[in-house]
C-alpha cells in the first residue's frame, strides 16, 4: 500500500499578496509565507469567510481572509508578544 489514504485529498488555497503588504515582507522570507498561507492556516473548525484571521510569522504579524478558496493578506503588521500563557 502506498500514496495517500483514500479521501486524504490535499488542497491548497490561492494566495493573493497585495503590492503594499509584499513591499513588508523581506525578500528572503515571502515565498516561505507563501508555502504557509497556501496551506490554510486557519484552525480547521472555523471557516467563517468575513473572519480576518491572524498568525505571527518571522517577527510580523500576518492578517487574512479566506474567500471562495482564496487567501487575501488584509494587513501586516510588527508582531506584538502577547502577556498570555
């Protein structure tokens, strides 16, 4: 037995970056953002497509949408440690 097990479909999201957030990512980071954006980092039960969701990444803080299987960055920002454990 070899390859996926049935069902196990990988699907990958369309990752648009617009012009004014890429100029934020240093060049040796964004195809590496990229990679992780297009592999829906979203937690798997939430899939509201108004939600603007967040992660950190590479000292930033990356902001997104989700809408009919495409990723769109809202916003990048300097990420903020939070005081939570």
């Amino acid at each position: 037995m070899s390859g996926s097990p049935k069902g196990n479909v990988e699907h990958f999201l369309q990752v648009e970056i617009p012009e004014e957030w890429k100029a934020r990512i240093p060049e040796d980071k964004l195809t590496a953002l990229e990679g992780v954006l297009r592999e829906d980092p979203r937690p798997a039960y939430q899939k509201d497509p108004e939600r603007i969701y967040g992660m950190p990444f590479a000292g930033m803080d990356v902001h997104f949408q989700v809408k009919n299987g495409i990723l769109t960055v809202c916003e990048i920002t300097g990420y903020k440690k939070s005081d939570r454990i």
